[in-house]
C-alpha cells in the first residue's frame, strides 16, 4: 500500500499509452457510452412501455456501472499479470500492485464515464439527494471485490489461458439475466429470487442510491456474504499461486 503512488503512476500511464495519437482519447468511450444510451433508450422503453424520464436515469446508470465497473473491470482482471509479464520478470515487485494498478487504470475510466449519467440526471432534474451518500460504502466494497479479483483471475488466467473468453462469454450471459436494462420491477413476483444473482446484489447496492432509492437490508447482506466468499477464495488461491505467477506469464 506503500507504493499507491507507483501504482497510480503506471494506471495512468496504462491510459495515456491506451489512447495514445487519438484526439479524445479515453472519451471516444463516453461518446460511444452517449450514443448506446440513446438508442436503447428510445428502443426499449417503447418495448417495456415505461416512460422516457423515468427509464433513461436507470438505463443511464445502470450501463456505466456495468459497463465499466463490473464486466470491463472482470475482463482486465483476467489479464493482470499477463499485461504486465515483462515488469514481472525484469523487477522484484509485489503482485498485489499490479492489480492496484488495473484498480486505478479502471477507476480513472469509470470517473470520465460517470458524466454521462450525470448529464442524463440534470437532463431529467432527478438528483439522488441524501440517499446517495449510501453509494460510497458500496462503491467501496466494490474496489476491495476488485483488488480480489484481479489477484484471483490474474493468476488462475496465468495458469489457463482459455478462462479469459470463458469468462467473457459468462459475463454476457450475466448481462442479459441481471437487470441492466430491464427494471427488477418487471419480474413481478419472481423478483424475490434475484437476490441469488450475485452481480445484482453488488449493482444495486451503488445503482439504487444513485437513483434515490434505499437498498434493502438482504441485498447488503448478500453483497457482504459474496465479497467475503470472493475474499476467502481468493486467499486461498492465491497464496498457493503466486510463487509461480513469474514463470506462467
């Protein structure tokens, strides 16, 4: 934790050499962000038969959360150490600051994405108010689930180079069975039984205050049930793994 410093230096740089010649570097993302939004916004109200003003805020949140802070943040924590093979192998570093360094290379890009729900939000004039406040616990709990997924699926993807697709594939099809872009609501009594969806009790423990909403006290049991078993695995995976991530990468 020492090294935070270093650590943010290389996220940064990790971004500026990402984006490197372009004109509008890291927002070409915000831009296709704004454009997505749009789109499906119109399309799938119409579908769902909601109301633009109250269905383009969650669609709008939603996404960006998704989008970035779950399903792109899992997909880099795949390739942690892989991305990095030759500072492994050249210098005597912990592990552990790669995957801070994925951490606040993906911090940085949710932090340029955020505008685009924010734009939406003074669009619409609907403000969270003090309700969402109880999204920084969240928003916390997410960055420590992150540290542990980028220790654990950056060296167990060391080890099996086919788990990155595999997971990617299951993020897709986790995309379509939470709802993102589709309301809890519209399950009707079935929606009791999303709180067994683990990546809907961790998006709505930051989406639903950002929307003004306060979550349910199950849903924060299973969002901290999840990260300890998350934490747990990790523990164990990890520190059998890392004397050989050097030598898979």
């Amino acid at each position: 934790m020492r090294m935070w410093r270093y650590a943010f230096a290389l996220g940064w740089l990790d971004i500026k050499l990402r984006y490197r010649g372009s004109v509008l570097g890291p927002f070409w993302l915000t831009l296709s962000s704004v454009v997505m939004l749009a789109s499906m916004g119109v399309i799938y109200a119409r579908l769902f038969g909601i109301s633009l003003t109250d269905y383009l805020p969650f669609l709008a949140i939603s996404l960006t959360l998704w989008q970035v802070a779950i399903a792109g943040m899992l997909q880099e924590a795949c390739i942690c150490f892989t991305d990095a093979d030759r500072t492994i192998r050249a210098i005597r570093l912990p592990l552990t600051l790669q995957a801070m360094r994925v951490l606040i290379r993906n911090a940085i890009v949710l932090a340029h994405n955020i505008v685009v729900p924010i734009g939406v939000f003074a669009l619409y004039r609907m403000w969270p108010g003090i309700a969402g406040l109880l999204a920084v616990p969240g928003l916390v709990l997410w960055a420590a689930d992150a540290f542990a997924a980028c220790l654990l699926l950056g060296a167990i993807c060391a080890r099996f180079r086919d788990l990155p697709p595999i997971v990617g594939a299951l993020l897709q099809v986790s995309f379509y069975v939470t709802p993102v872009v589709w309301r809890p609501a519209q399950l009707g009594s079935h929606q009791k039984w999303l709180v067994l969806n683990p990546f809907f009790d961790l998006l709505e423990i930051v989406r639903a205050p950002l929307l003004g909403h306060v979550p349910p006290g199950g849903i924060y049991a299973m969002g901290v049930a999840v990260s300890l078993v998350l934490w747990v695995v990790t523990g164990c995976v990890f520190s059998r793994a890392r004397r050989y991530v050097a030598f898979w990468v």
